[in-house]
C-alpha cells in the first residue's frame, strides 16, 4: 500500500509542476489551448515513460490518436520549452530516423527536489 501511494504522490508533484511550468511561463504568441495541449501531453509522455514505452511520435500517436502533425506541434512546444529532450534514433525497421524524445533532467531535477523540500516539511 505504502508504494502505491508513493507512486501517487509522485503522479500528483509531477502534474502540480507541468502545470507550473506551462501555464506560469508562456510562450511568446502561444495560445491557452496550445498550453493545455501540452499539459496533456506531458501527462501522457509521463505515463508511457512510466510504462517504459518508447516515446518517440509513432508510440505517442497510437496512444493519443491524434495525427503525426497533431502530436508534432505539441511535442515541439515541449521541446522548445526544454522539458523533453530530443535525439534521433534509427526506426523501428533499422532503415530510417526516428524522433526519441526523454523527459528532460532538469525537470526531473526540479521534481526530486520538490519531493524533498516537501518529505522535508512533513517531517
């Protein structure tokens, strides 16, 4: 029980700081359902990687549905704002490129450290 409501509280801090992230630092010319576009995606990037699914834009469009244009625009933004980290990776048949995106270290070092200063004041 006591892993399941760690795995929770860590699903809670990291939503608590996308939504942070997104929605308290605009970017220039970016429209308020382009942020919430991102929360969402950061939500279900967070999920695959979780799941350790690839995240690369063919595994994300069969998760979400959503068109390679659709799920490229979002996942730009994210990678603009330096949330997601990209590289290029062969495809899944060895013969092409691939888009293979990460959540980024410094996101995941602002997530550790919040978890901290919050176990912190709870104690």
């Amino acid at each position: 029980m006591a892993r399941a409501l760690k795995t929770q509280w860590h699903s809670l801090a990291f939503s608590g700081l996308i939504l942070h992230e997104i929605l308290d630092h605009p970017l220039q010319d970016e429209t308020p359902q382009a942020r919430l576009k991102q929360v969402g995606m950061m939500t279900i990037i967070y999920s695959m990687n979780q799941a350790h699914q690839k995240l690369t834009l063919s595994s994300i469009m069969e998760v979400t549905a959503l068109t390679r244009t659709g799920v490229k625009e979002t996942v730009d933004l994210l990678v603009k704002r330096g949330m997601l980290n990209e590289t290029i990776v062969k495809n899944s048949m060895g013969r092409g490129t691939a888009r293979q995106f990460e959540i980024s270290e410094d996101l995941l070092n602002k997530l550790s450290s919040f978890r901290t200063s919050e176990v912190a004041g709870l104690n």
